[in-house]
C-alpha cells in the first residue's frame, strides 16, 4: 500500500498512471536508498514499458548494484531496435553531461542525485519547498520536471512536511488551463491565489453546480482534491479546450 504525506495518492488522475507507481514502488526492497533510486529511474523515462524492458533485460532494479554501463547497455539495444524510452505525454529533457545519447545523460543525472543523498534530504526536509528548491540546483532539472520528481517521490511516504497545503508548481499546462479560464493575463502571484482559492471553495463550487467529487480508482471515498489534483485538472482544460470539447474565454 502507498502512503502519501503530501496530499492523497489519486493525485496522479489516471487509474493506469497510479498502478504504475504502485508496482514500481511497492515491488522490491523498501530502505529509502532504494524506494527513491525506483521512483528517480522510472521518473527518468516516465514509461511503463521502459520500466518492464530494464526488469526483463537487467532483473530487479536495485542502487546496491547500480552499475551505469549495464543500463547504458540494455537501454541502447532498445534504441537501436527502434523502442521508444521516454514518454511522450511531455517533454523529458536530458541534462548537458557531455554524452551524445539523452538516456546516458539521464543515467548520470540519477548517479549525481543519488551520490548527493537524495533519500537521506528527502526524508530530513520539513518543506517540499526545500527539496524542490535543491533540485533545480542540477543541471537539466527545470520547474516542471523537479515537480514531478518531488511529487513521485511523496508517493513513497518518506517525506513529512509543513507545506504540503500551500506548496505547488504551476507547470505550462496548468498556466495555459487558467488562462483559459480568464480574458486577462495574471501575474504568477496572482495564479498561484487562484489556485489556492479554487482549493478552499472547491466542496462550495461542486455543490452549485450539482456535482459529486470523488477521487482515486472505483472504490475510492476521497473526496477533496489537493493543490496537486487542482494544478493536473488545470492542464486537462487546456487540452480539451484545444480540442474544441469546451467553451473558452479569450
């Protein structure tokens, strides 16, 4: 089972997306070291099949046997056999280490966040602001995908923070959703308050318009959505506004 001291687990929205975490984080030993080294790798490449390629080709992923040339390795005959690593529901972005394929640019990027104790900050934190704000100290780590990490990194239960009620990143989706939403452009301040108010009103906002909030897979009985539901749903709007499903102000 999944605990997640930040928010809920049914942040991630798609049942699918949810499982894959699960299997990733509860399948193997669960120290710290190791529970974060699954979570960085799969957030690496963000692709289920990517992650059942390395456990076929490599067996269990584990830190106490890392060892770079053996995925370097595994993860090139998949390449080279015209397999897709990385997802495509966004952009993953290698870091600039000075090798010519992204996946070994991405392998030093997990050694480097390893080696600078990424479990033993993850867990002494008291804010989510904190490890957020050391992560985009690495090179290729910008907003977005720091945010991701920190939130896949919740989802292991070893973190404990104060912030978890107020601490959120916009990513382009979630701006883009809200712009939507209003015919005047606002400044980040201004839609980091709208977020946060659309968290507070939200049970008030349901009920006039006769909805019923439920969250998680079938089965689920969570019914309040956390800053991190708010900034997914956001991005769920741009995308049925591109295609033309809902109405939009312009």
């Amino acid at each position: 089972m999944i605990k997640a001291s930040a928010g809920n687990i049914f942040s991630v929205s798609e049942v699918a997306e949810f499982r894959n975490l699960k299997w990733v984080i509860g399948t193997g030993l669960q120290t710290p070291s190791e529970l974060v080294f699954r979570v960085v790798l799969f957030d690496v490449f963000t692709r289920i099949d990517t992650w059942e390629y390395i456990v076929r080709e490599i067996g269990a992923p584990t830190w106490a046997t890392y060892k770079r040339v053996t995925y370097e390795n595994a993860l090139r005959r998949a390449k080279d056999s015209g397999i897709s690593l990385y997802t495509g529901s966004f952009q993953k972005p290698a870091p600039k280490h000075g090798y010519p394929e992204s996946f070994v640019n991405h392998l030093k990027h997990l050694e480097l966040l390893m080696e600078d104790d990424l479990p033993g900050r993850f867990i002494t934190a008291t804010r989510m602001a904190d490890v957020f704000d050391w992560l985009l100290t690495f090179k290729g780590m910008g907003a977005f995908n720091a945010y991701q990490l920190l939130l896949n990194l919740t989802y292991t239960g070893l973190g404990d923070f104060s912030d978890t009620d107020s601490f959120v990143v916009l990513g382009p989706g979630s701006r883009a959703g809200l712009k939507r939403c209003f015919s005047q452009d606002l400044s980040p301040d201004q839609l980091l308050d709208i977020i946060q108010w659309m968290k507070s009103t939200q049970h008030e906002h349901f009920s006039r318009l006769g909805l019923s909030c439920t969250l998680g897979p079938p089965g689920s009985t969570h019914h309040r959505m956390q800053l991190c539901d708010i900034e997914h749903t956001l991005c769920e709007v741009d995308k049925v506004c591109q295609y033309g499903y809902m109405p939009c102000m312009h």
